[in-house]
C-alpha cells in the first residue's frame, strides 16, 4: 500500500478539487505535501477492480505541469537542449506525442522521471510532485541559455483510467476516440481548452487530462455522472500502478538507482546509446553506458508470492530459507487485486533476476517462498 509522508497538517497545500474529494466521501491523507484522497467509501479493492473493468477517475493535480519553450521558437532546439539532461531521444518525439524519460545525475541515478510532449511549438513537461520544485531548478540551472521554463501552476491535471474510458470521454470531446498510445495534444472536452494524453498509470486504456484549474470541478463534476466512472483515491493507483509493474519514484527508482538497474534500459532509444546519432552527452552518461555494455551488478525484478501473505515495502530478501545474508529488499509490494494474490518488486543480483528463480522475502520472522515473475503482472490494455 501506497505509504502516505509525514508532512504537518498545516504546511499541506490542497488540490483545486479537495472540496469535491471531501463531498464524495474521499479519505483524506498527506501525500508529497499535499491533501491527497487515499480512497472512497467503495473501498480500495472495488476501486481497483472497477478501474480494470470500467473506468476511474483519479486526481493528479500535486504533480507539475511545465513548458520548455525554445528561445529561437524551434521545438527542435528544446529537444536536443533537454537531452543534455535525460538519456532519451527527445529531439524523436513527434508533434503530437510524448515520451517517458528520466533526469538523471552525474553517477547515473535517478533524479525523477517525467513525461516529454511536443506540442508543436513548445514541449509539455509532467514531472513528480515531490521532486517538482527542484525539477524547475534543475531545468533552470541547466537550460535557461536556450528556453524560457514555465510552471503551469494554474492548471489541474486528472486521468480517466479503464477499458470504458475512451467510450465516456468521447461522449465530451469528437477528437479523442481516435487517439493512439502516447499521443498527446490539445482537445476540446466540454468545450474547455485542455491537453490530453493517451496515457496513464494504470496498465489500462485512458487519458490523462490537463485543465484550467477553475475548470477542473466542472469537468470532473461531468465525468462523475457517468455510471461507469467511479472516483478513485491514491491506494488503487499504487495497486493498479504495482500490478502494471510500473516504478513509483522514491520507491522502485531513486537517485542511487540507474535506468538500467531499474529495468529501464527499454526507455532509453539507440540514438543515446553508444554508437547512436548523439550518443551520452547526459548526466552518467558514462555509467550508464557502460551498464549498457556490461550490464549492471543488480536489477529490479517482479515477484509472485507462494502464499497469501503480503510483502510489503523494505521486506529484506534471501536466497534461501536459513541464509544470514540479505540480497536484496522489496521497494512496492501489497496484495493485487486482479493477480488475486500478493505480488512485489525489489532489487537483487543480476544473477538471481531470472524468472522463476525462488527468492524468501523475510515478514515478521518468517520466510515466506517468492518466484521472480515477469511485468506486468497483467497485461496493459493500452491502445497502440
């Protein structure tokens, strides 16, 4: 289960939507410095499994929202002035699509990941609510010779998750039932100027749906009134999010986690590797190459537990029932709903991340038997 921080009640920002959040019934929880609803009066497991077979409505507005604008007006220039930052191919990404990438630091590790649009004249960046303050630093620090760097502070953002989404939102916007994976643009819904994304975090079909924060309310009021949509809180998104073996920042990857120790050598396109048109020129570039060629001494991995038990988060992991010697630990784990049984991700030694290996997660003194298992733990319903 998602772990929700420690801030003081007082110092906690809210979302435009709080007061609809409160209405419904939402459990409210601090998360990343925010007023954050961790479930509804349905419940974390029928959140869960109604988002799998119908379509939820999540709330995502603590995240940040920023343009990178190039100075010169070329988007072009944006692109290769962001790669000095992330070892993805941005310069890539086609007007009208967008692309998962990492910030990255001088040995390699993980900074934050985000998501990269190209709007055409301008990218649209998404980055992590607990990293989004030093995220704008860093751009600024590292790119302001080149693009003016904006905040969009006046914006919400929420998703519509689920295999019913594209049915419930095209009744609200002509243009997006034909939008594939990854696309991304603005889009009319209920005649208010956003920017959509075929995305998410969920494994599932949807959208993600970027709005004037006065607009928000209006627009999830809308969405709500569909029988298949239900709102879902910050539990079923970690759930959803764990099943789709999708990395949750802080957690799964950090700043002492590579790409390619995090399983995420698929994110990083030829061009950046060695050999490829602009190959390096991002932070640990070096290390990370090097993984590239020789691989990494550890990895994250998928484990099924044998049993029923749930392992959670910091669980220590062995190779066998009586060793001594932890080999690695758990960073998400909890019970999958739709898996019906507890599944998890950690690190060990490349040479123990192969499918089906068993590994004992230790739970209050027990050894409990796990088999390492491929992502997603169910397929993704992704329109591509």
């Amino acid at each position: 289960m998602l772990a929700a921080d420690q801030s003081s009640t007082s110092s906690l920002k809210r979302v435009p939507l709080h007061d609809l959040h409160v209405s419904r019934g939402g459990k409210i929880v601090p998360f990343a410095g925010y007023e954050m609803p961790v479930q509804y009066a349905a419940g974390v497991l029928k959140e869960h499994l109604h988002t799998r077979t119908s379509a939820g409505l999540f709330d995502v507005s603590h995240m940040g929202q920023l343009a990178l604008r190039p100075k010169s007006g070329k988007v072009g220039d944006a692109a290769i002035a962001l790669e000095r930052l992330v070892p993805q191919d941005i310069l890539g990404v086609a007007p009208g699509r967008q692309r998962y990438a990492q910030f990255t630091n001088g040995q390699g590790g993980i900074l934050d990941d985000l998501m990269v649009a190209n709007f055409g004249d301008h990218l649209f960046l998404v980055v992590n609510a607990a990293c989004k303050a030093d995220d704008e630093a860093h751009l600024r620090a590292n790119l302001s010779d080149v693009c003016d760097i904006t905040p969009l502070s006046n914006r919400a953002l929420i998703a519509l998750q689920g295999p019913k989404a594209v049915e419930v939102l095209a009744q609200h916007s002509s243009t997006v039932a034909g939008m594939r994976f990854m696309d991304a643009g603005p889009h009319r819904v209920i005649g208010i100027d956003c920017f959509v994304s075929r995305s998410g975090y969920t494994g599932e079909d949807g959208f993600e749906i970027s709005v004037p924060a006065d607009q928000v309310e209006r627009l999830a009021t809308t969405l709500l009134v569909d029988p298949a949509v239900l709102p879902i809180g910050l539990g079923a998104r970690d759930s959803l999010r764990l099943e789709a073996g999708l990395c949750l920042y802080g957690h799964d990857i950090d700043t002492a986690t590579t790409p390619v120790e995090g399983a995420l050598e698929w994110s990083v396109q030829k061009s950046r590797r060695a050999g490829g048109a602009r190959a390096g020129g991002f932070p640990g570039a070096e290390t990370i190459l090097k993984q590239f060629e020789s691989g990494a001494t550890r990895r994250r991995i998928g484990l099924k537990a044998e049993g029923r038990a749930p392992v959670r988060e910091s669980a220590p992991l062995f190779a066998n029932e009586t060793s001594t010697e932890t080999i690695g630990t758990v960073t998400s784990g909890g019970f999958g709903p739709s898996v019906n049984a507890p599944v998890a991700m950690g690190y060990v030694p490349s040479s123990s991340a192969v499918d089906g290996t068993v590994i004992f997660a230790e739970v209050r003194g027990q050894r409990l038997p796990m088999r390492v298992a491929p992502m997603p733990f169910v397929p993704n319903g992704y329109k591509r």
